[in-house]
C-alpha cells in the first residue's frame, strides 16, 4: 500500500488563539513494500507527519493518499475505520496500552472490534505470540505480570492481529537495554520481508535508520527537507550537521579511523561488519601471508 502526502499543513488548534503550525507543504511518496525511515530533530514534525499515515490527524492544507483513500483538506473524512486497519501504528512505549486481563484477551481485542469471529482472532493471537518470540504459556498471563520487554512484544502483536500492509514504528526501541533494542529491530525487519509489510520507522536513532532503511528522510522545521538511501544520506556529515543532527556512531568512528590510515576508505559504511571489512582492505598484509 503506497503513501502519499502532497502539500501537507498542519496546524494544532488552528484558528484559535493557541494555533501552532507543525508541518509546511510536506511533500513526498512511500512506495508500498519500502523500509522507510524518517529522522528528524526535536520538534521537526516526525510525529505530527506519522499521525497523518492513518487519519489520527488530518491536515490543514493539502491532501494524504493512503492506498485508494483520499484525506483531503477541509473535506469530511470517509472509511478511517478501514484505514486504521491497514495501517498499524506502533507507539512509543505500547505496552502503555495493554488493558486486558489475559495477554490473550489483549492481542485479540482489535481484530474483535473489526468483526472478526472470536475462532478466527484467537486463532491469530497464537501465531503471533510465536512471531513476536514469546512463549505460547504467556498468553493465560496478565500482561501487567510480565517484563517490560515482553509487555512490549505483546503490544506489538496486538498491532499485527490486524494484519495490517502498513506498519509504522514510533521509536521502537525507547527505553529499552542495547540488547532489547537490536532484539525488537531485528524482529522488524524479519516481519518486513517475511510478510511484504510497507514499514515506516519514526526515529532519533541514526544507527537504526542506517542499519535497517532502504531510504531516509529528513525532517527539520515541519518540512521535509532531503531523501536519500542512507549512504548518501550518512556521507555528507556536514549538511546532516545543519539539520541538527549526527551521523550515526559507526559513521563517526569511520571518520576517525581515515585520520588514522591517512586516506579515506572505499564507501561510507552503516554497520560494523561492513566498517572491519573495509579497514581490512587498507591494512598491511603480513609478509609470508
């Protein structure tokens, strides 16, 4: 499922007062089945434009396609139910939102509130116990009984009990150890390429954003300001740097390591791997070898 924004505004409380614009004439096209990220500073409008992608807010100027429907400005909205189906939205901190007694209950809750029959929804909620990594025991527990890093996964399954084309991740990983982080991204990504999924990942985390994206966009100001595959987008450290933000740790220590060799490496690297296999390829070989 594509998405697009044309000429996206967005005011808070427009006309009031306490009007506060957000977005100006955002501008750009998600094709469906992409890894999107989109990066931005504080108060860049990374939230107000993920808002948009399901119909939470609708804009003030412009228009939002989502698949074959239209959000238009200043028009009455039709079918945002159905949208909000195809469309997941993963928040930060979703364990914020389980309610239910049983994780069971929980996970189903969604698909039973979209008339699915409750063979069909539970039948869901235990394959998705299974693809988020938990146990298929945890599902007779209270999610209140669980760690914080399971109480997520849970969240996240309820999100996939709708089967959602889109799902759009709003920092992910907050507030979770090194480990949990790499643990739920990595189960993104394999979730986007088993399943076809459109994924859409809202982040401050440039690691994140280079590691998994096939394409980044930047946000600064309300607008969106530069698009690119994330290695154009991580080698030009200085214009990333006017947007207020750092290029993402390996690319750093990458420009410290140059200074080292005297001279620049072959590509800009986004991972580890790729960072050793690189210097690997600039350093001495050993006589005899």
């Amino acid at each position: 499922m594509d998405i697009e924004l044309q000429r996206v505004g967005f005011s808070y409380a427009a006309g009031t007062p306490f009007e506060k614009r957000a977005l100006y004439e955002v501008d750009f096209k998600i094709d469906s089945g992409t890894y999107q990220a989109i990066i931005g500073h504080t108060g860049s409008g990374k939230s107000t434009v993920l808002q948009h992608f399901n119909g939470l807010l609708k804009p003030t100027e412009g228009q939002v396609d989502i698949g074959d429907y239209r959000i238009t400005a200043g028009k009455k909205a039709k079918n945002l139910k159905e949208v909000r189906q195809y469309v997941g939205i993963v928040f930060q901190f979703p364990e914020h939102q389980l309610f239910e007694e049983t994780v069971l209950k929980d996970i189903m809750f969604g698909p039973l509130n979209f008339g699915v029959s409750k063979e069909d929804a539970e039948a869901r909620a235990r394959e998705l116990i299974t693809l988020v990594g938990l146990p298929t025991e945890v599902l007779e527990k209270s999610p209140f009984d669980l760690s914080g890093g399971q109480m997520r996964r849970v969240a996240i399954a309820g999100v996939l009990a709708m089967k959602p084309d889109v799902i759009v991740l709003d920092e992910p990983t907050a507030g979770l150890d090194p480990r949990g982080q790499k643990e739920i991204m990595d189960m993104f990504y394999t979730l986007h390429k088993e399943e076809g999924l459109t994924t859409i990942l809202v982040t401050h985390s440039m690691e994140d954003a280079a590691r998994y994206a096939d394409d980044i966009i930047i946000m600064h100001d309300g607008k969106n300001v530069l698009r690119g595959t994330p290695r154009d987008i991580f080698a030009d450290a200085a214009t990333l740097r006017g947007y207020r933000l750092e290029p993402p740790r390996i690319v750093r220590f990458q420009e410290k390591v140059e200074k080292l060799l005297g001279h620049p490496l072959d590509t800009v690297c986004l991972t580890e791997e790729e960072l050793a296999k690189s210097v690997a390829k600039h350093l001495p070989k050993e006589r005899g070898k």
